[in-house]
C-alpha cells in the first residue's frame, strides 16, 4: 500500500447494518485500493435493531474504526426538557444543535485518534445523518485537508423533516451552507438532487458531481450458485425493501402552515410509498381474474412494523400475500432474478407545486441489473428517466390504481403464454456497479488531489491520550457471497 493516498470515510451506516448508505461505503470501501487509494471507515459500532444476516465483513488489509455513536447526553434526560423546547420556534432547532454538540464532544478525541492512527489525505462524510458532515468539517478544520460531502439524501430537504417554524430551517440552512462552502467536493447521487444543490442551495457546478448508488456485480455472481427461491409455476411479484408509514389526517395542520409552522422545504407525501394503492390495484385484478389466486403470489421482504403485517394480513385472500423477514444481499439478488415482477415505491415530493423528487431507492439499480421486469407506481422523477431509459417495465402515477392493475394484468398475460423468459442485464447497465462508480470517484479523488498546492503529507496529526473506546478491525467484503452522522465541539 505504499504511496497510495488515504481517504478517511465518515458514516454513520456500515455494515452489518444494512441500508443503500452502508452499500454505498461498502462499495467504495471494498474498491478503491484497485484505484490507488487507500481507505478507512470511521463508522458506528452500535448495532442495528434488526440484524441481517450475511453482512459481516472478512479479514483483509482495510480499517474500520467503530466507536459508540449515540449516547443520551444526561442534561437531556428530561423529555419534558426537550418537548417544551420542541415546541417553539428557534428552541426546535436548539434542541438539535445541543444533541449533535453532545455527539461531538464525545466522538471528537476518537475522531482525532484514528486520524493520527490513519493519517487521511482527505476527509468524506457521508450522510445523513448530517453530524457526520459535522465531523468531517472538524476533521478539515484541524488537519487541513480536504473536504468531500457525500450526500445520500438531502440535509435541509430532507423528506422526514418537520421543522417547527420556518425560523428552524433558516437555521438549519445557515449550517448546512457553511458546510457547503468549506467542502472542496460535494457528492450528490441523483440528478434531481445536483439540480437542487445548484437552484435551491447555490452550489457552483466546479465543486459538484453526480455519483449515483449502485449495484454489486459480486452479488449476482453468486446468486446464480444458489437454486431458485421461487417456483416456476407461480407468478411472483417482489418487493424488497421498507414502507413510510402514512402522514395523518391533515386537521388544523395547514393552518399552522400558513403561519409558517410545520414547515417543509420540499412538500412530502409518505403515503406513496405505502402498499395501499398497490393493494387496491391487485384486488381489482383478483375480482377481475379469480382463478389467478391459484398461481399469483406477493412476496414483501425486508423488516416491516406490526402495522404493516396487520395491513397485509388483511388482503382479502391472504394465500397471495407472502410476508419474509430480511435476507442477505445474495439471497435477495437470487428472489429478484426469479420474480416476475418486480415492485417500487418511493415518497413523493414537490417544490413550488412541481415534481422534484430529489431520491432514488438504492435497490432500483439491481432491479435493473437483473433484467426483470419493474412496476415503479412513483411520481414523475429520475426513477421515471431510468426505468424509461434501460425500457425495464411500466411506470406510471403513484395513485393511478388502474394503470397499476393493468400493468399486472399484461404481465401476468405474456407469463402465461411464453412462461419463465432467461433475461440477460439491459445494455448500458455496467455504469451503475460499483466497482465503475469507486472508479468514478477515485479519478475526482485524484483530480482533487491533484489541484492541490500543499502536501496533506505535511500535516501535523494530532494525538489524544483521552479518546474514548475505539474497537479497531481489519475488514474488507469476502469474494464470495457479499450481503447487503457547528463545528462547535472546538
């Protein structure tokens, strides 16, 4: 590994957790040694809630620095404390400031540690959360060197977020900017979401690249060693992946909008990725066909709440619906290349009454890869532009419960007459695995580097006698089956 460069990677989610944010530094993390770099992870050792199986990495020469992430700072132990402040405006924002100081406080004397233990090049903090940003802009700060932001959802527009006046956003805006005028490289993987960073957040283009998710071609190699999951006499319809719960019944809620309360920068609606109009689309296709409850099956796989098993328990004929608790990254990759059809939803959004949905799901891009047909019942967005471009299955309005039911109609119609077709990956597709997207990376990384007048060589690391518990690991992904968070602390 001698004189290749190091980049420190910041993120909260690596596996064993499992997201399209943990492929995501997977990916990086596993290839960028084929591209002159050498990497390390500075990532959470909490575990996830719902482990998954299959995601544990194996020795090779790579560096995982875990540290305990979260930990309730004892001043806000109170959750009246907090709910109060909650409550009013400037104090929403408060009370996310003061949390994410308390996380830096504790995380900073690791942070230090492992970076006299690594000696970075260059620092990438990959979100959300956005305290990931957070310690890498300290990182910059106290080493000098470059800063790269990798954002794999939006920070401000993030989809999830209420913030209780407009006063929060402002606030909240005010950070993030900083952020972006320190960065030396800002990562966005869509192109909705680079639009929104040019247009909405004033992000010059020199400094901006679009470095979408990806898939794993190791994945599906080794799928292909494992026997089929799913019959061949059944049409299969899968979906992978995790439901947004419903936004509640509006009530006075636009009025308090008006003053500027509950505001959203983009306005979101959760109930499209909800199986909701999905389910109503199946059941006309069921009372429209009867007799295809003999050989038609839905497969949800991933973790779901109790509200969601009760929803589709209640499907009328419940020997369609198939309900299966997460499964490694192979094991998924094998359901999707035996499914039939392959299901997406995504929440939608919209800026000024216009489609700007600024996400992509991670697992649409193995959709794509494996050649099956795809039903994206999403709004008008890259999703749209992608499945359209590889010509990989039907798209059409998230609510349009008709077109929904006639898309399975022709594709359980074409099943019945050819039967199972052999489908090879769409032509093109190879842009999206993530060895090609590492390489993408590595040639800014090496560009950046490149256009820099000092040496990071030359920085003076700094040392901490006082970091907290710091597990070290060697880690890397095997070759064989590979499964699928102010600077104000100084």
């Amino acid at each position: 590994m001698h004189g290749m460069k190091r980049l420190l990677i910041i993120a909260e989610s690596f596996p064993p957790r499992r997201t399209s944010g943990s492929f995501r530094i997977e990916g990086f993390f596993k290839y960028l040694p084929e591209f002159g770099i050498q990497p390390a992870v500075f990532t959470a050792s909490s575990p996830t809630p719902e482990p998954y199986p299959g995601c544990d990495f194996h020795p090779a020469s790579h560096r995982v620095f875990s540290v305990p992430w979260y930990s309730p700072g004892k001043r806000w132990n109170s959750f009246s404390a907090k709910a109060i402040l909650r409550a009013f405006p400037v104090g929403w924002w408060l009370v996310r400031h003061i949390e994410r100081r308390e996380i830096l406080r504790r995380l900073t004397p690791s942070l230090l540690a492992a970076a006299s233990e690594f000696r970075p090049d260059a620092v990438l903090a990959s979100g959300p959360p956005p305290v990931a940003y957070l310690l890498g802009e300290l990182l910059h700060d106290a080493l000098n060197i470059p800063l790269i932001l990798d954002f794999r959802d939006p920070w401000s527009a993030f989809h999830n977020t209420y913030y209780r006046h407009w006063v929060d956003y402002l606030l909240e805006r005010r950070c993030e900017a900083r952020l972006l005028r320190k960065a030396a490289l800002i990562l966005a993987n869509t192109p909705t979401s680079a639009k929104m960073f040019r247009t909405l957040l004033n992000v010059s283009s020199d400094k901006l690249a679009v470095l979408t998710n990806g898939y794993d071609e190791a994945a599906f190699v080794s799928a292909e060693t494992i026997p089929p999951i799913f019959p061949p006499d059944q049409f299969t319809i899968l979906y992978s992946g995790v439901f947004t719960r419903p936004d509640r019944h509006p009530g006075i809620q636009p009025f308090f909008q008006f003053l500027g309360f509950q505001y959203q920068p983009l306005r979101t609606c959760n109930n499209l990725r909800w199986p909701g109009y999905f389910l109503d689309a199946l059941k006309q296709v069921l009372n429209d066909y009867p007799d295809w409850a003999k050989t038609l099956r839905v497969v949800f796989v991933g973790c779901f709440s109790q509200e969601i098993r009760r929803l589709l328990k209640s499907f009328p004929i419940p020997s369609v619906i198939a309900v299966r608790s997460p499964v490694s990254e192979t094991v998924s990759v094998r359901m999707m290349l035996d499914a039939n059809l392959l299901l997406l939803l995504q929440v939608g959004q919209w800026h000024h009454g216009r489609d700007f949905l600024p996400m992509i799901p991670g697992k649409l891009y193995s959709y794509l890869r494996s050649g099956t047909p795809i039903l994206a019942p999403v709004q008008k967005s890259d999703i749209w532009n992608l499945i359209r471009q590889f010509d990989a299955g039907d798209v059409m309005e998230p609510t349009d419960v008709q077109g929904i039911a006639e898309a399975i109609k022709r594709r359980y119609l074409a099943w019945q007459q050819r039967g199972a077709v052999h489908r090879l990956p769409p032509p093109g597709i190879q842009m999206f695995e993530r060895r090609e997207l590492t390489r993408r990376l590595s040639e800014l990384l090496h560009r950046l580097w490149g256009s820099q007048r000092s040496s990071p060589s030359a920085t003076a690391y700094p040392t901490s006698s006082s970091a907290p518990h710091l597990v070290f690991r060697n880690a890397t992904a095997s070759t064989g089956p590979v499964s699928p968070a102010e600077i104000p602390g100084h």
